[in-house]
C-alpha cells in the first residue's frame, strides 16, 4: 500500500539505524527487562511467574477485579478529530479505501492533506479529567480503561518513542493519561487502566517486521515494548488491556513481558491483563478471557471474561454523523450487564469523547442512568457470582445471581397480567422471603409456589417508579 507521506518524515528522523544489542536483548527475557530508562535484573529461576503459558496462566487473577463487574472504555485520539465512521478511520481511508471514506476526505479536506494533519487538530481545550472522573464515579462504574495508544500510532503521553506523534509534541500539548489518572486516583476509588495496541497500522518498522513472516522483531524492540514499561511503570495502571496483536507471541515476547509485568513491576499485584498477547492467544492465554469485541456468550464460561461493548452500536470512537437510535437505551445497558455478570463477565461499556475533549451529553447521560440505577440494585452486582442457574428457564427476561446466600433476580421487563412473575428455577423453603430492592424499604411481597413454580405478585405501582429494569431478593431459596 502506499505509504503516508508523514512515515516518511517519521522514519527518517525517528529511528535510528543502529540500537545497542543490550537493549535489543533485553526484550528477549534472559534475566535483564527494561524499566523505564533504567535496566533491571530478574531471575528466571527464582521468579514465580516464567515465561510461558503454562506459568503466566497460573497467577490468580486480582480480587478487586471479579468484584468490580462494571467498568468504562475510553477511545479516544487523533480518530477523534475526523470522528467519521470509527476509530479505524485512518485504515479505511489509505489502507482499504473504503468509499465513503475515501469520498470523506475529497469532499471536505485538500488533496495534499495528510492524517498526520488531523493530530494539530486534537486540541482537547475543554478537558478537565476532574470532570471526568466525577462522571465515571456517578456511573456507579469500578474501573476505568484508557486508549494510552491506538492503531494509529499516536500516543495519549509523551511518550520516549514516538517522537512528533504524541500528545505532548503535537495537539494537546499535555499529559491526557497522567491528567486523567491523577483526577481517578484523588477523586475517587476507582481502578485505572490502560489500552494499549501492540501493533500500529503504518508503522515502517513493524511492517518490515511483518514481511520477513515476523523473523526480525525491529518494531518490537525499539517500540512495543519500551511503551509497555514506560506506561506501567509510569502511570501505574492496575488494567493493562492489549490489542492490535497481530504476529505470533514470539515475535511479540509477550511471556517475557507478563513475567516481569507479574514479577517484578510496580503493579504486579493488583494489575489484570486480557488475552490479546498475539495471534491465537484469545479466549485461550492471558489473564481474563475478552475472546472478541462485544463477546457475550449467555452461559457461564469456565474462566472470568469480559464482555468490552459500546454504547454507540458502531463505533468505539466519537462520529459526529451518529443518529439518536444508534446509541443503546440504559434498558439495553442493563440488560447487557444482567446477562454478562450472571454468566460470570464483566462489562466495560465504551464512551468515545471528541476532540475538543468533551463526553458528549447522550453518553453523559447514560452513565448518569447507569449510576442511579446501581445506587438502589448495586449489591445485587458488585461482588456478586454466577447462581447454579444463569437465565430462567420460564422466562427469558429473568437472569439470576446470588451473593451472601441471597439469590438476585434481574426482571428486565415487568409482567404484562396484572403483575404476576412467574419464576420456574427458585425453589423455596419455609423460611423464603421475596423483597425488591429499593421499593417498600425492603418490605416483603407477595408470592405463592404453583406447580413447582414461584407466582410473584410485583408491587401495584408504576414500574418506571423504579426505573429501566427491577431486582427481586429471594432469601432463603434454593
């Protein structure tokens, strides 16, 4: 494909043609590892965690995170700028060509004008990442996820390796992931974590990389892995969540990197990591399970996994062309929540912010929902576990999970003949109570077993009183 005439420039000035072998070897993991600017030492032998799969799949996965089940993806970069279409924005247009994209960019820009172009566009003037984590903390979410690097190369910090193409050289002019993690970590109590795309689709390096069949690991060396370490050890991020893996794990060293990252990082404690550590590791290695993007299997899944989805239906980045249906109603978010954390996921639900540095006021306003609605049902989410049934056999609108000895019910649509529920998988005893969270304070409702099966009499009132979806607690049930 024909070359961006900005990777040109980049290629030029940004790498060199000679890097010392230390450094080169030190990706390899034969005992040395960068950290940051400095190299540090780590004994195969004497590390709990070696690299390999076998090793690195056997860490526990931190408790925080199972507990968490809710957190918020944000895409945001230069993509944010043309906000068109998606964040692969830059790949439809001088990668596959799409048409409409293509068409884009003749009608509204010259013909000279290049992506690179679009970053002194980036200008983030109305950010304030207080603002945003006061946000992300009324959503009711437990951790957050940031785009420290997309696809496209440009990184959201200033980063040592990707001189002219971040956000402190061009654009912004300023630190987006030391700003935003510092606001999450003063104002709330909620995890930061970061996005990071091991690949980059221009890239000159690591497309040279990829035409030897990935024999020399260039890009790699003098790319991949210095990001990694200087995020992690820099911003500390307790969710190190990997894409764009394209190219085997070897080509990658992805073990040697989540040995020290488990071993010896500053996070190696608390931090989580997903699955996407090279080609074929998804939904097989790693650390929780993300398989593919919106990936919601509806049955409970031997392994803790989430379920990364968006609430623009067709992007993950900001589109200014988007229309009104193509956002999720907070009924579908809770629905999608209900039947991810019952089947034991987690749901990181994205929001795409624009370039100016704005959440736009219909993704505000969804988070808004989603933190009201768990104020008055969050003990039916937070810290909960999958039940001996996920989904009601009767009702299909009825998805279960317990914590405490107590059994939840999610009722994502009220009973159309006169508020009866009829629930086929609860078995009472003599003790059994039904209450619903946040009506009555708790008083107990009415309830009869026929045919083996629980009549629920829901309370005679409005069910938008207690908005979106409803939760029953059956004590004492089977």
């Amino acid at each position: 494909m024909e070359k961006d005439p900005f990777w040109n420039k980049y290629e030029r000035v940004h790498y060199k043609e000679q890097e010392s072998e230390d450094v080169k070897q030190s990706h390899k993991y034969t005992g040395e590892q960068i950290q940051g600017e400095n190299i540090g030492k780590i004994s195969p032998t004497s590390s709990p965690y070696q690299p390999n799969w076998e090793s690195i799949d056997s860490r526990p996965l931190p408790k925080w995170y199972d507990e968490a089940k809710f957190g918020i993806f944000i895409h945001w970069g230069v993509f944010s700028v043309p906000s068109f279409v998606s964040e692969w924005f830059w790949w439809y247009w001088q990668g596959v060509k799409r048409p409409d994209v293509v068409s884009f960019m003749e009608k509204n820009y010259p013909p000279q004008f290049t992506y690179a172009d679009f970053a002194s566009q980036f200008t983030t003037e109305f950010f304030d990442a207080n603002e945003w984590a006061d946000l992300f903390n009324a959503s009711g979410a437990q951790y957050i996820v940031l785009t420290s690097k997309h696809h496209e190369g440009f990184t959201n910090w200033p980063s040592s390796v990707s001189w002219n193409w971040n956000s402190m050289d061009v654009g912004p002019h300023r630190d987006l992931v030391g700003e935003l993690a510092d606001a999450i970590r003063n104002r709330t109590s909620i995890h930061f974590g970061l996005y990071h795309s091991l690949f980059e689709w221009f890239n000159p390096l690591y497309n040279a990389d990829k035409d030897t069949g990935f024999k020399t690991t260039d890009y790699v060396d003098r790319k991949t892995m210095p990001e990694l370490y200087e995020i992690v050890n820099k911003y500390k991020p307790d969710v190190l969540w990997s894409d764009g893996d394209s190219g085997p794990v070897e080509y990658w060293n992805s073990t040697g990197f989540l040995a020290w990252l488990y071993n010896e990082s500053p996070v190696k404690d608390t931090v989580v990591t997903n699955d996407r550590w090279g080609t074929g590791t998804a939904c097989k290695h790693g650390g929780y399970y993300t398989c593919q993007d919106r990936y919601n299997p509806g049955k409970l899944v031997n392994h803790k996994w989430e379920n990364c989805m968006t609430i623009d239906k067709k992007s993950w980045g900001y589109r200014r062309e988007a229309k009104l249906e193509d956002f999720l109603t907070v009924e579908e978010m809770i629905g999608t929540l209900a039947s991810t954390i019952s089947c034991g996921g987690n749901l990181l639900m994205n929001v795409g912010p624009t370039k100016e540095g704005t959440i736009a006021p219909i993704f505000q306003q969804r988070l808004h929902q989603m933190g009201s609605w768990l104020d008055i049902n969050g003990e039916a989410v937070y810290a909960s576990h999958p039940w001996r049934i996920q989904q009601d056999s009767t009702d299909e609108n009825v998805w279960y999970t317990t914590s405490g000895g107590v059994v939840y019910a999610f009722v994502l649509k009220w009973p159309t003949d006169n508020n009866k529920l009829i629930l086929a998988v609860p078995v009472s005893t003599d003790t059994s109570m039904i209450s619903m969270l946040g009506y009555n304070n708790g008083s107990a409702l009415q309830w009869n077993t026929v045919n083996k099966q629980t009549e629920i009499i829901l309370p005679s009132a409005n069910p938008q009183s207690l908005k979106w979806a409803w939760v029953l607690k059956l004590t004492n049930f089977k």
